[in-house]
C-alpha cells in the first residue's frame, strides 16, 4: 500500500481538526466532561484505518485522479471523501465501544476497553454506586456520542461536494451500512444463545449470515462503495466494487474468526482465545461441530461460552478445532473468496493505481497476522 501511510495522515488530520471542534462543546458544559473528549480521542488515535482505506479507494477506483495528499491543489475535491472515511472511522469506534459491551471484553488493541476505562475512573474516584455499572452506562453514551458524529462528520463532507445525487446515494449507502451492522450484531448474539433451538444443518449458513451482515459488508463493501457513490460511479461500477468487496469481506472476517481463537495476543490485542470465553458462534465453530464426533462436540458445546475457562481448556479446545480439519477448511475458504475477490478486481471498470491499491489491501486484510 504505497500510499496508505499518508492517507491514514490525512484521515488522522481530520479526525483531530473535527474532534476539537465537537469536543470544545463538551468543555464548554462542563469540566467533567473531560473524559468523554480523552477517551473518545484514545479509541480514534490508533487502527489501521482499513474502513478509511477502503473507502478512499473506492472513490479511486471511479475518479482516476491521482494520489497526492501533498499537492496544493486538488484538496477540495478530496475534502468529501477524507470526511467520510473519517465518519466511517468514528462510525467504526462507537460499534467497537458497544460491542466490547455486548461481549463482556476486559481489552481492546491491548488496552483497557471503554466500560474498562470508565470503570476505573469510578473506582479511582471513590464515587457511590457501582463501579461495573457506571462503566457501562457511560461507554454506552460514549459509544452513542461517536456514532452521532460521524454522521455529522460525514454530512460536513458530502455538503462540499457539488453533484448533490452523487451527496444523497453516498448517505443512503451510509445508512444501509448502519442498518446491516447493527442486524448484524443483533444475529450474533441471537446465535450464541439460540443455537441450541437450531438445526444443525442450518448453523453453518447461519454463522455465514452474520459474517456477512455483522462485518462483511461493514468493513469493506460499504466503504467502497460509499466512496465510489461520491465520485459518482455507474451501476457497472458498483456492481464490480461490491462483487470485489464482499467476498473479501467474508475473507476479512473469517481471518478475524481465527484470530480470535489461536491469535497471539501481541498482534490481536486480545488474550488468546478470547472467542472461545466469550461463547462466538463462528463459521469455524459450525465447521468444527459439523467434523466432530458427538463425544468432542458435547465437551465443546459444554466449554464454549465460559469466561473462567483456563489457559489448559483453551488450549485443548485449540488442538480438538485444529485436528479436525476445521481450520483448514476455514483456510480454504478464505483463500477461494479471495480468489473470488482478486477475480472481479481484473474484470472491473476502474482506474490502473486503484486496482493495484486493492489488490495491496486485499493481502493485508487477509494475511495470517493482520
């Protein structure tokens, strides 16, 4: 990714220039307030901006015109697509606030996650109530505060661009995106606790539903195409963006599913096998359960979900996935959706650089220690 680098400056930029502005208010109504600006400022310093990525190459791949963050002219008309891809990167940290929430997560990029931190604070401060309660409650309107500005950030964006159709399908693609992701993650904690009232021929496309809802279209589909919608992209265009961006998604997260089971917590940010406390009803689990005999698949029916498990039971949960082929097969489809992907990238109707900055992050989405 030649130019990734300075994007994500560019994207840094404008996420600090728009936080100063919004958090000035806060300061404005009271000092105590000061942690919602330190800590809404923590969970946007870091990441590795693929939402961002993804979405300025997607109006890339329409526009043709050129990377050069530095150049004097031509800032303009990267204004709009700089501020949404900054709106998806806020977007993105209000979902992750939540969903540590959802998932009872101690961490988050080997840090303390929200509901953590505010937790903490309590705590250190020796205010009444409860310490555990008062972290959810404020990470909760933390994570709504975020998610309000980015759709403030995006509107300050799409208001600078003059094809005002263009402005209107980029937000309508910025809604559908919220919509999925939040049925999405409604579908993921739906089958952790109903998957018992399932059949068992159905969890496989079950677990796939979610991949596809809850991030694959999250975290790659729908930034390309937002950013293809503002450069004003045909319908040929968005069906190559998304025939690329979808299967890559699915790569994207089924890469994630392993990760979150036989990570190493020095690249994940998270205690290895952290899926495995928290109960996930991966594709690799529906894959597992469908390879296993009965005996092993009752032991990790009965595991699956405990916080308190040990470092042990972790690892022999690891070992019993692995034997029986599960993660090969998880391997296999990541690479066939890739293949998927990489094919209607050749086949697409835009421009030179943009293909080659695809295909660059479609290897870095994917890699084993992403």
């Amino acid at each position: 990714m030649a130019h990734g680098s300075r994007l994500v400056d560019l994207v840094h930029e404008r996420i600090e220039d728009f936080l100063a502005e919004r958090t000035s208010i806060l300061r404005e109504i009271s000092p105590d307030l000061e942690p919602l600006d330190a800590f809404s400022r923590r969970f946007l310093s870091g990441g590795k901006r693929f939402r961002a990525l993804f979405c300025y190459w997607g109006w890339e791949a329409i526009g043709g015109r050129g990377f050069d963050p530095f150049a004097a002219e031509g800032g303009r008309d990267r204004f709009p697509v700089v501020s949404a891809a900054s709106a998806l990167e806020l977007f993105h940290a209000a979902a992750l606030l939540h969903d540590d929430i959802i998932d009872n997560s101690d961490t988050r990029r080997g840090a303390p996650s929200g509901h953590r931190l505010f937790e903490q604070l309590h705590a250190d401060s020796g205010w009444a109530g409860s310490s555990p309660e008062f972290g959810r409650a404020s990470a909760i309107l933390l994570g709504d505060l975020l998610l309000g500005w980015s759709d403030e950030l995006l509107d300050e964006g799409l208001m600078a661009l003059p094809d005002r159709d263009a402005a209107r399908l980029a937000r309508s693609e910025f809604m559908r995106m919220r919509t999925e992701v939040t049925a999405g993650q409604y579908l993921d904690i739906l089958e952790e606790r109903a998957w018992r009232s399932q059949a068992e021929s159905e969890q496989r496309l079950r677990a796939e539903r979610v991949i596809v809802y809850k991030s694959a279209k999250y975290s790659v589909e729908a930034p390309l195409v937002i950013g293809g919608a503002i450069a004003g992209a045909s319908p040929a265009q968005f069906d190559s963006l998304r025939a690329f961006g979808l299967p890559l998604g699915i790569a994207y997260q089924l890469r994630d599913d392993l990760l979150g089971v036989f990570g190493d917590p020095e690249v994940t940010g998270k205690p290895s096998g952290d899926d495995l406390r928290e109960g996930k009803r991966t594709m690799l689990i529906a894959i597992a359960r469908e390879r296993l005999a009965p005996g092993q698949r009752r032991l990790l029916d009965e595991l699956l979900g405990d916080p308190e498990l040990a470092p042990e039971q972790v690892r022999m949960l690891q070992q019993t996935i692995r034997e029986c082929g599960a993660v090969d097969e998880v391997e296999a489809l990541i690479t066939s959706n890739v293949a998927t992907a990489v094919a209607a990238l050749e086949a697409a109707p835009i421009s030179r650089d943009a293909r080659a900055e695809l295909g660059s992050l479609a290897r870095a989405v994917t890699r084993r220690t992403s």
